[in-house]
C-alpha cells in the first residue's frame, strides 16, 4: 500500500509540474535544427519544492512551490531512488547531451562549473518541454535516447542568477552508498527531514523522528549519524548517532509519520548547495559527520 501510495503522490506532483510556463525555451536537435518554444511548459524530468509553498501565494510557484529540474550526477548511487540535485528551473541557463558518453551538462547561472548528469538509465536527467513553435504546438524530450530528432541542447534565456546557500548553519559531509566510486562523500549545508503528505504537501523538520525517545537535531551536538538499516516493509529505519558529549545510542526512525494531524512519509534528508539543493534518500545515506571531520 504504501508502495502505491508513493507513486500517486509522485503523479501528483509531475501533474503539478506540466502547469508552469516560461517566456522562451530554445530547443536544438543533433542535427542542428533549432526550435524556440513560446509559453513553455516543464513536465517529465521536474517536481515541485513544495516544501517552500505558500498557500496564499498568487503566482503557481508560490502556491506549489518552485518547479525544479532533477539531476542525477555520475556517482549518485545505483538506486532507482538515488541522491538527486534539484535546481530551481528559474536558475537553469543550458543542458547539453553528449549521447555517445551517455553524458549531460546542467548550466546553472551564477554557478560557475555546469552540474554532470548520466544518461545511463532511462528516464534520468531527461526535461520534457512543450510549446508553441511557429503558431503549432511542440513537445520534446531532452536526453532521450531515439533514432532520429534526438536534443542536443536547451537554452533557457531568461534565467536568473542563483543566490546560494543562506549564511549561517552547518555543513556536513554526506558520504552516500555508491560502491563502484567507493561511497565518495558530497557537501551540503543545513540538512532537514523531508516528509511528504497525501495531498502532495511537503514538510520540513529540523529533527529526525524517534520510535522511541526525543527526535535527533542535526545540530552542532550532533557528531556522526550513521545509518544501518532501512525497512520500507516495516516503514521503519535505523541509525548510529554520536553527539559531542560523547554519548552513542541506536535510533528506530518511523517511517510512516504524523504532522498537524496529517499522515505522511519520511522521504529523506534535504541540504542546500550552491545549485539549489540536495535531496538524499536515507536508503542512499551510509554516513553524515560534519563537514570538519568528513566521513570514513
């Protein structure tokens, strides 16, 4: 049940994503062809941020949440639900294929090297993108392996610079479960616990849920959390955490939680980074330490 549970709560919010437009979107095929897309609309390779929604906003993005492109960088665990990057699209100035590497490049503006994304799985780093090209209606998939009319790059010439990180709060180092690139570790600043609800809803929460017991601060106490199970049958996790004061113990995350009266899951942890953010799956997560002692 919950598996399904899951999959219509990401229904929802891809049905949510197809709504946002863009002025221009700039489309061109391996073999040259360019398109320009008028009132561009963003639909497979998007999800909302619907943890920075305003319900009384007056704009969609308010209202929803930012639409951001997800991207899945080369050493982003071998998971089908692995770490992804989650770039505002409003940051969002180029992608550019490579489909003999099996290869993409994520331009964000104001981000000075361009994100790395791999084309070896189906459906990864791909952008679906609509509109209207020369009074008909047009639609592409970028990163799509296909004989002929395959994209090569999409510009997007309205982005805006990203700001980054707030300052303030803490770093750590996040090693993830990625054998073949011997579980590297990747930065991110002020981690969060992502819940998701029913109604496609999101929430952050500055702890992680304890079966038993106060929840877990990822605050300067917090010295090394390590995870060592995580049983979605069970819908329960478990972790290693080490605070300063020198103290160990063992902690049951539910998985299936509660919050204002709603039930929702644990989707995972959420960092900022200077593209936007970072989403781990806590099933990708093996060890967080701060970013002064880097993990093992």
């Amino acid at each position: 049940m919950r598996r399904a549970w899951c999959g219509v709560l990401a229904a929802a919010i891809l049905a949510s994503a197809a709504g946002l437009a863009a002025d221009e979107v700039v489309v061109v095929d391996v073999d040259g062809k360019e398109t320009k897309l008028t009132g561009a609309k963003f639909g497979a390779g998007t999800r909302r941020l619907a943890w920075l929604a305003d319900p009384k906003g007056a704009t969609p993005d308010a209202k929803l949440g930012p639409l951001a492109v997800e991207v899945r960088e080369p050493n982003s665990t071998t998971f089908a639900k692995g770490v992804v990057t989650l770039v505002p699209v409003a940051h969002l100035e180029a992608v550019r294929y490579d489909y003999e590497k099996l290869s993409a490049a994520f331009t964000v503006k104001g981000v000075k090297d361009p994100l790395s994304g791999t084309l070896q799985y189906k459906g990864i780093n791909t952008i679906g993108v609509s509109g209207t090209a020369d009074g008909k209606a047009a639609a592409f998939t970028a990163g799509a392996l296909q004989a002929k009319g395959a994209v090569k790059t999409v510009t997007f010439p309205d982005a805006v610079p990203v700001t980054g990180p707030k300052a303030g709060g803490t770093n750590w180092a996040v090693q993830i479960v990625q054998p073949k690139a011997e579980n590297p570790t990747v930065a991110a600043r002020n981690l969060k616990v992502l819940y998701q609800f029913k109604d496609g809803t999101q929430h952050l929460a500055d702890a992680v849920p304890a079966r038993k017991g106060a929840a877990v601060p990822f605050d300067g106490k917090l010295t090394r959390f390590e995870m060592l199970a995580n049983d979605e049958n069970t819908n329960i996790a478990v972790a290693e955490v080490e605070t300063g004061a020198g103290t160990e113990k063992v902690v049951a995350i539910p998985l299936a939680v509660e919050h204002d009266g709603k039930a929702g899951v644990v989707v995972g942890l959420v960092g900022e980074v200077e593209a936007g953010y970072k989403l781990f799956p806590l099933h990708a997560v093996k060890v967080i330490v701060p970013f002064s002692k880097k993990a093992d």
